[in-house]
C-alpha cells in the first residue's frame, strides 16, 4: 500500500537555471512577440529608448548644459536637430539626458518597490491569517491616496532631493507589487505540493523560496514592465511641479515646466520632452500588455 505522504511528495527543489528557464518558458517573450506587433512595436520602442539613454554621451550633439544666448528658441534645423530652449541649450541633448534621469530612477524605484512589496506580499498570502489582514489594510491605507497626490506630500515633506524622489515613489509603488504577488502566492500555496512540503516538515522559508516564489514571477514580470511606464509619468509630473529631479540636471518634466511659459514664442521646448515621455511610456505599456495577455490562458485560447 502507498504511504500517503510519499504519493503526494513535494517535486525536488528546482535549481536556479532551472527556475530561470522556468520563469522564460512562462513568459515565452521571443514567441508572444512574433504573433503580437503590438507588443513588438513596444518592445522596440523600449529597446530604442533604453539604447538612447544609455549612450547619450555618444549620441548627443550638444552639452545639454551648455547655453548660447544667440540662439534662443530656435527651431528645428542642421544644427539644432529639435530646435534649442530659452536658453540656446539644444533640445535633443537634453531630452537624451533626460531619458537616462527618467530610466534610472524609474528603474530604482520599481526594484526597491518590487523587492519589499513581493517580499510583503509572498508573506502575505503565504501565511495568511491576522499578517495578512494587518498587511494588506496598510496596503489599502496606501491605495487609498492618489498616486500624485502622494508622491507629492512625500517629496514636499523630505525635500526635492534625487534621494527622496526615489523613496516617495517607492513607497507609492510598493502596493502595486504586493497584491500582485499575494493574489498569486494565495493560489499556489493552496496547490497539493505545497501542502505535501509543509506536512514532511520543510522550514517555510524554503517552501516559499522554492516552490511559491519561482510560480509567481510571471505576474511579478508583467507588473514590473507596467510599473516602469506609471513611475516615468509621477516622475514627470513631479518634475513639472518643481519637485523632481534638481536642476541643472536635464529632466523631462522640468523641460515641460519651463518650455511652457514660451509656448506662444515656440512649441518646441514643450513639445521634445512630451514626445519622449510618450514614446516611452507607450513602448512599456505595449509591452506590458502583450506579457500580460500571453500569461492569461483565456486569451491566448481565443487568440
């Protein structure tokens, strides 16, 4: 006769190649992409802003900082690419430098968002109960402010510092990623291999590294493509409000906030930066949403 326990064992732990290799069979990015050019397009879009960003240096004609009272507001033309600012500071520069600030911020927040939400949200809906409950309602305390609205009384109450922009929007994020992952960590700790683990007596913070975890970062993957085209936006509009990034460093919204008090003598100065902003924000979005309609088996049965 066969032993309970033995019939319902946990699998043997998966390895860390094993766990990656996991992890990309469930996206299936390279697949999703060939039957989806919308979400191609934004995976283009992203990797063209990315390389952009990343090689500003290279790429930019002009020091984004460097001014020239002779060629204020100058339109489009050989030498100024997307025309100059008030300043004769030449528009493509500091749009390229700008999109590293927006990346690199963006992309700070949503790792040190993404690691404390997952982390509170695998607790969550791993353990349940009274941590789940005390967990989640500070969650919703949280949600319950605009997105903005926060990020805004955070920045003013610290100080417009990079520092305290990066730990404003983390704490506006940290929400997202911890429903996200415990929705997704209540489902698989109810699955029979789980319970199996917990029965033969493996500690809980393997069963959760070994077998919870590597089942939710599909999701996790989604909401972090997602979360990166939300904090550009706060992140701009904080900018645009005076509480982003500190000049002189370049900065999307700051170039909005000051091209606008021109715009009946150019456009250009404000309409740079809100391209950038726009084409960034919908490569990530396209992304986003072709990640997550390729995880969702109703979809892709209808597709």
């Amino acid at each position: 006769m066969v032993n309970q326990t033995e019939a319902i064992a946990p699998p043997p732990p998966l390895t860390r190649r094993a766990r990656t290799k996991r992890l990309f069979g469930q996206l299936r990015l390279l697949d999703t992409l060939r039957r989806d050019k919308i979400g191609a397009i934004g995976a283009v879009l992203v990797v063209v802003m990315t390389s952009l960003a990343l090689f500003a240096p290279w790429v930019a004609p002009f020091d984004p900082l460097a001014m020239s009272s002779g060629n204020r507001l100058v339109s489009p033309s050989t030498t100024f690419l997307l025309g100059s600012d008030e300043a004769g500071r030449d528009l493509l520069s500091r749009a390229l430098y700008g999109a590293r600030t927006s990346l690199v911020v963006s992309l700070t927040v949503v790792i040190i968002a993404g690691l404390v939400g997952v982390t509170l949200g695998l607790i969550s809906g791993y353990f349940r109960g009274i941590i789940d409950g005390v967990t989640m309602r500070f969650m919703d305390i949280i949600f319950a402010f605009p997105t903005l609205l926060l990020a805004l009384a955070v920045v003013a109450t610290l100080g417009p510092e990079v520092r305290n922009l990066v730990i404003a929007l983390s704490i506006v994020f940290v929400p997202s990623f911890a429903r996200v992952t415990r929705g997704a960590a209540l489902a698989i700790s109810a699955e029979p291999y789980v319970e199996a683990a917990r029965s033969v007596g493996v500690a809980n913070h393997r069963v959760i590294s070994r077998y919870v975890l590597p089942n939710v970062m599909a999701p996790i993957a989604v909401q972090f493509t997602i979360s990166l085209a939300n904090v550009i936006l706060v992140e701009a509009s904080l900018g645009y409000l005076g509480l982003g990034v500190p000049p002189p460093t370049p900065s999307w919204g700051a170039m909005l906030a000051s091209g606008k008090s021109f715009i009946e003598l150019s456009m250009w100065p404000s309409v740079v930066p809100g391209l950038f902003i726009m084409v960034t924000v919908l490569g990530f979005n396209l992304l986003g949403d072709s990640l997550r309609d390729s995880l969702d088996p109703r979809l892709r049965l209808r597709n």
